[in-house]
C-alpha cells in the first residue's frame, strides 16, 4: 500500500484523536461521580425499605394499642358499673354482695394486667415512632446528598460529552485526507491492537509494540520507498516514519 509521507503523519493525528476519545469514553465509564450517584441510590432503597418495614411495625403496634385501650376500658366500664351498684345499696343479698365484691377484686386485678400490656405496647411504639422517624430524617439527608452528586455526575458528564465532540471533530478533519483503503486499515489494526493500529517509528523503535527494531529491519526501512506504507515486524502496526525515526 502507497500514501504520501504527509498522509501517513495525518494517520498519527488520526490515532492521537482516536486515543484521545477512548480516553473520555474510559472515563465515562469509570466516572466516580457516577459511581457515587449508584451508591448513594443503592444505599437510598435499602433505607426505603428499611423505612417500609419500621412503618409496619409502628402500624402493627398502633393497632396492639387501641386494642389494649379498649381492653382496659372494657375492664374499667364494668368495674364501675359493679361500683355503682355496690354503691347505691340495691344489692341486699349477702351471697350477691359477696359476688359482686370477689369480682371488682378479680376487675382491678385484670385492670392492672392489662394497663401494663398497654404500658409495655407504648413504649414500644415510642420506641418504633422514634426509628422510623430517625430513619425518615436520615432519608431527607440522603436524598439531598444524592441530588448534589447527581448535578456533579451530570456536570462531569456534559465536561465530557464537550470533550468528546471535539475530539471527534479533529479526529474527522485529520482522516478526511486519509485515503479510504488506508483508513481501514487502520481501522481494523486498531481494533485488533488494543486501539492502536499506527505508530511512530521513533529511534528505531516502535511506538506500538515498545520493541527496538533489529538493523535489518531499521535496514530494510531505510531502504524503503517515502510513500511506502510499513507494518512492525513484532506488532503488525502502521510504523510511520518521521524526523525523529533515527534512520
């Protein structure tokens, strides 16, 4: 394959540009901003679901309250019923009286029982209120922690989409020369290459592969016609001769 000594150095543009842009696509990918968005979003469900689970416990518990409130009223209503009609005189029955004595006895001893099932289901409900409360102020503090690192990731991405578009721009000026053969070529060797198909010959040794060319190869180059297009013996790259190739 022929290209003009000119041609062939706008193939190394070509390649600094193309480097340039896998650069910014690399750091897109591995962009810590976004990486900070994704933590912060994971940490964010769990604590939504955390949120989820300490609201069902504080509505299970507001249901055990109401239930022990009307227990102990239940209990209260028909203690002072027996001590309205202890009271008032009605009963004049020994065997009665004696009853209705025995279960206001049996009444406050349950009344007691239940006020501390209800006392102990309070507690805990203060206790469930003050988590899910603690947990819902921790979300306020996440959420704004993430709304900040979202406006940085998207900030950081526009600084590269910019960077990109330029690198892309100079990327298409310096190949629109390029004959479209050699291009491919290029192409295809970078692609194979770890996206480096051309490289400097520099001081006898190639820019690509980082192997100092043996004397008959350096002999062979020299020999070479200008326009002639040089593949690296090790590496199979495009070797563009320049000044500083040490021939």
């Amino acid at each position: 394959m022929k290209a003009e000594p000119h041609i062939q150095l706008a193939l190394l543009d070509v390649q600094a540009h193309d480097l340039e842009i896998d650069r910014v696509r690399h750091r897109r990918s591995t962009l810590p901003e976004a990486a900070r968005v994704t933590e912060l979003e994971t940490s964010l469900r769990k604590l939504t679901d955390r949120i989820t689970a300490a609201n069902v416990e504080v509505g299970d518990l507001e249901v055990e309250q109401r239930k022990a409130d009307a227990d102990v009223d239940l209990v209260r209503q028909r203690a002072a019923k027996d001590q309205q009609l202890l009271d008032a005189g009605t009963v004049n029955d020994a065997k009665q009286l004696t009853n209705l004595q025995h279960e206001l006895e049996s009444l406050a001893r349950r009344q007691n029982e239940l006020e501390d099932v209800e006392l102990e289901i309070m507690e805990r409900l203060e206790d469930a209120t003050r988590n899910r409360d603690s947990l819902v102020a921790e979300q306020a503090d996440l959420q704004a922690e993430l709304a900040i690192a979202v406006e940085a990731r998207d900030e950081a991405l526009a600084t590269l989409a910019a960077q990109e578009q330029v690198a892309m721009a100079d990327r298409d000026a310096s190949a629109a020369g390029v004959a479209a053969d050699l291009l491919a070529m290029y192409d295809r060797l970078r692609a194979d290459n770890g996206g480096i198909g051309a490289a400097q010959l520099h001081r006898g040794r190639c820019e690509g592969c980082r192997i100092e060319l043996t004397p008959v190869d350096i002999g062979r180059i020299r020999e070479a016609a200008p326009d002639e297009v040089l593949r690296c013996e090790e590496c199979r790259r495009i070797l563009v001769r320049t000044a500083e190739s040490g021939l």
